[in-house]
C-alpha cells in the first residue's frame, strides 16, 4: 500500500474498489467458496484487530467481485471500504508483485477507474 501511495493513489475510494475488484478477480476466478472463506480467516489472522473485520461481509464482498452482487447490498460503505483495505493490503502482500508487475496493476487500476469516474 505504500508503493502505492507513492505513485499518488491517495485515498480515492473509486481508486481503491477498481483496485479491489481487479485484484479480487485475479486471484479469484475459478476458486471455491472455501478457497473464499479460507482466505478471508487468514486475513482476520493477520491484523491485530483482524476479529473485528467482519467475516461475512468480506466474503460477500469478494463474491459480489465474481458475479453476486446482490451480496453487498446490506454492507455499510465504512464497513465496505475497511474490508476492500484489509482485502486488498492481503492480496498484494501475497502477490509479491515486482516493480514492473505493479506498475502494469496501477496502469490497470487506473484505466478501470477512469473508466467509473
């Protein structure tokens, strides 16, 4: 997230959910339900206040990512957007991406959110 915000992401909410949905898919697409809900409990493991990052809202988010967006609809923004952090910040670690593969992410993120505003 700090590379990220030295390329001057900020904090632009669309910004971060076209990152999210991005991010959510590649490493998504074609898992299991349990694939989902194994990944949001590592997550929670992983910050000091992970218990408190609500489980079923972060797998709902991820589904809603895949096709059932219906799965959000009763997800309030402030919890919304902690979950896309704490999803997001995950996903990126685990990546590892190299310089040249996160620029070409931000170079896609951007576009898709370009796209949105």
């Amino acid at each position: 997230m700090e590379r990220l915000d030295q390329v001057g992401w900020g904090e632009g909410a669309q910004i971060i959910s076209a990152a999210f949905a991005i991010a959510v898919d590649r490493r998504f697409r074609d898992k299991s339900l349990q694939d989902i809900a194994e990944f949001v409990a590592n997550t929670r493991a992983r910050y000091q206040d992970g218990s408190e990052l609500p489980a079923l809202a972060m797998e709902g988010m991820i589904r809603a990512v895949l096709g059932e967006a219906h799965l959000v609809d009763d997800i309030a923004p402030d919890t919304a957007f902690s979950a896309q952090i704490a999803i997001l910040g995950t996903l990126l670690h685990d990546e590892n991406l190299t310089d040249t593969q996160l620029d070409q992410f931000i170079q896609q993120v951007e576009k898709t959110a370009a796209e949105y505003m």
